[in-house]
C-alpha cells in the first residue's frame, strides 16, 4: 500500500509520514523548492517537487497512490484571501487532481481542526460534530471552506475529515517559546480567569489520523480528536514546569495586553513586508475560555484512545527541545 504524505516537512505531518512508514505504508511526500528536509531526508520516502497552484500541477504526486493524508495548510497568511488560497484552493486542487488521475484512491483524509468550528460555549458543552460551525478566525473560516470543497467530492472518492485540537510534541515550534520562558523562570497566564483547552500529544493525534485514514467506517465522516480531560491552562503550566525543573513566577497578563501585543505584531508585519505568526485574530484566539472538543464519536467508530498525558508529555517534549539544542 501507498500513502501520499503531504505537509511532511512540517511538524505534524512528518510524524504522521512516519507512522505511515513504521505501519509497512510505502510513503510519497509533496516537497517545494523551499522546504526544510530535515524531517523527510535519508528514510527511504519517495519525494515528489510540486505546488498546489492547480490539479496538473499534482499529478506526479497522486497517481498510483492507495490513500491521501492531506496535512498541508497555511497557518499564517496576510489576509483572508491568503488563507483561502493555502486551505481552501490547495486542497481543492488536490481533491480535482485525483479525481483527474487517481478517482480510484481508497480515501483522502483532511486533516482540519477545531477552528473550524469555532470554540466551545462552556465547560459542560464541547463542541462536536453536530455543533454548528461559527469560526472566529480568517485561519478557522478557511479551514471550514476546504472541508465544504472535501465534502464536494465524497460520491467520486471515500473523504473522512478530522478536526484536531491543539497539538504539541518534539518538533513543535510554536510550543518551544513557551518552554525557553519557563525555563527563564516565568511562567505566563492569560487572563485572570481559568481557561480551558482539549490538548493531544503528536503521538496520539497521529495514530488517530491514521485510524480514519485506514478505516472503512470512517468513509465520508467527520471526527474530532480530543484529550478524554479537559486542562486548564493553569494545570498545564504546573506541567510545563515541573518538566523543565526549575522555579517560575506564575504571571497574569491581561487580555487587553494580549490584544495590544496582536495589534503591534500586525503592524511591525506590514511594515517589514512579513506575515507574523500573532496577530490581532491570534489574540481573539488565545482569549477565548473553552478551546474544547469531544472526541467519543471517534472513541466508539474507530477505536481512538489517549495515551500519553501532558505531565509525561511535557516532560518528553522539553528532554527533545534541550537534546536538539533547541533550548540551551
């Protein structure tokens, strides 16, 4: 069997290319002439050069596979149009490429998220799939557009769509900030109210990706991942210090600055001609008190469980930042 990995070379997409691999998938990648092979390099995947400007652009990359892991995306874009582009047009340009030159593929996997949906109104309501989708962000609308376009084609080809929470593990470059200022002895919260958040290791979010991928029950489903706990983030500071071992000043920053620091970020963007990664709609992001889902549907239809917490898991994940001289 072969697997078509695309979003490799990034963070959650290279795990979820070795756990295709160690599970005796033959594994084809879609690199650019730009990206890092750091995590792709010398392990036996075949790596196809493409974009994802149009289908016949993709097809040296679909033909002759059995399954699609569609991990790619766009995180950070200047503007709405720009998310569309790299969400919503990349993805139906490889749902049309298929349908072109490999109709006969046993599944394509979208790999979305929560933000799609939008967050939760309480801690006693999680969203799940029968929530009505309200994204707050441009990220989250476009991640919902190209859900709508994957859906478009699930009578030529089996689809399955999950929406994953917030991801971290070795190799994650967003959470590495946090841990070099805990490691500098101060620990931030977001508010002065406790919020709360579904959060899966890379370890368990890929096998459940593998798991709708594979699975004939998952044809033309749409599943969440989740933690079977909901944290606050004040737990998962506790976690992320006792993981890195030293003392830390627990520090209360106020929403309005989070929302000033957004607004600086955008316009320090604009004017060095770069998208920044925080931005005004990353704010209202990070502001929101219950980024929580429920993942029992994908519990009951294919057999997804948790396994690794985040005291254990932000433990390993520190030891990997410090032995990769990520953190020093």
């Amino acid at each position: 069997m072969k697997v078509l990995v695309t979003g490799a070379t990034g963070f959650i997409g290279s795990f979820v290319a070795e756990y295709f691999a160690s599970q005796g998938f033959e594994v084809r990648c879609t690199i650019r002439k730009s990206s890092n092979l750091r995590w792709v390099k010398d392990r036996g995947y075949e790596l196809v050069e493409t974009d994802f400007n149009s289908p016949q652009n993709l097809e040296s990359a679909v033909v002759g596979v059995d399954y699609v892991a569609h991990i790619a995306g766009t995180i950070a874009a200047p503007d709405y149009n720009g998310y569309l582009k790299g969400n919503r047009d990349s993805t139906f340009n490889l749902l049309k490429a298929l349908e072109l030159y490999n109709p006969s593929v046993k599944k394509f996997l979208y790999c979305s998220s929560q933000t799609a949906v939008g967050p939760a109104k309480s801690l006693s309501e999680p969203v799940d799939e029968t929530t009505e989708c309200r994204p707050i962000t441009s990220y989250g609308q476009s991640k919902l557009e190209a859900e709508k376009e994957v859906l478009n084609f699930k009578d030529i080809f089996p689809v399955t769509i999950v929406r994953l929470p917030a991801i971290y593990g070795p190799r994650d470059t967003a959470l590495v900030d946090m841990f070099r200022v805990v490691h500098k002895g101060i620990a931030p919260l977001i508010g002065f109210k406790e919020r709360y958040l579904s959060l899966l290791h890379c370890d368990d979010a890929v096998e459940g990706l593998f798991l709708a991928t594979v699975s004939d029950k998952s044809t033309n489903e749409i599943f969440f991942l989740s933690s079977e706990e909901f944290y606050s983030w004040s737990y998962l500071i506790d976690c992320m210090i006792k993981a890195v071992g030293r003392k830390a000043v627990k520090i209360r920053i106020p929403n309005s600055l989070v929302y000033s620091a957004g607004f600086l970020s955008e316009k320090i963007g604009k004017l060095l001609g770069k998208t920044p990664v925080f931005n005004l709609e990353k704010a209202r992001d990070f502001t929101q008190d219950y980024w929580i889902c429920s993942s029992k549907k994908a519990q009951e239809i294919l057999g997804f469980k948790q396994k690794v917490h985040p005291e254990e898991g932000f433990a390993s994940t520190y030891r990997w930042y410090v032995q990769n001289g990520w953190i020093g």
